[in-house]
C-alpha cells in the first residue's frame, strides 16, 4: 500500500464518521437498490435515488458509501469511468459499478 493510499482510505473514513448518519443510511439503502435492478451503475444513478436526505456536509462520503456496498459484496468496481451528469459535478469523471446482486 503506498502512501497514496493510506492518505486516501484516511480522508474516506473521516468523511465516512462526519457524515450525517440518516444521510449515510438512505445513502447505503440506495446503493443496494441500485444494485438490485442495474448491472452496472454510477453514483448519479444512487444520487437520483435518495429522496429524504439529499446532502450531508461533504458529498465526497458517497465514496465512504461505495466502499461499505463493495465491502459487503453487492457491488465492484469496473476500469470504466463516464462524465456525470449532475451539474454539481460539472461533467467530471466518475467510476462505473457492477452489481454482484443480479
């Protein structure tokens, strides 16, 4: 593990432990009904999911949420990456996921 990574997985759980918790929830509830009805996804397609709370102080914790989801085993990463369509994103570059759930 360089240290990179360890900088990473460190930024990744203090936006996991800041976040708020029925953010992180619904957040997480999301990912897996994503990953019951889509073989492959992005989290634009988790954002437009959540309906009760759609923000938490730093969005940068859907990351947090991606890796709870793959730790669990409902999704894994692809090598694909596509432009997100939220405005707030401004088009940048986010990871494709496939489902292990269907």
């Amino acid at each position: 593990m360089t240290q990179g990574d360890l900088f990473r997985d460190a930024a990744i759980n203090q936006v996991e432990e800041n976040a708020d918790l029925g953010w992180f929830n619904e957040a997480l509830l999301s990912v897996e009904v994503t990953a019951w009805v889509e073989k492959e996804f992005t989290t634009d397609e988790v954002w437009e999911r959540m309906t009760k709370t759609d923000h938490t102080h730093d969005n940068r914790a859907m990351g947090a949420i991606m890796r709870k989801a793959q730790s669990k085993g409902w999704i894994e990463p692809t090598d694909r990456v596509v432009k997100s369509n939220r405005a707030v994103c401004h088009s940048r570059p986010i990871r494709v996921w496939r489902s292990r759930l269907i």
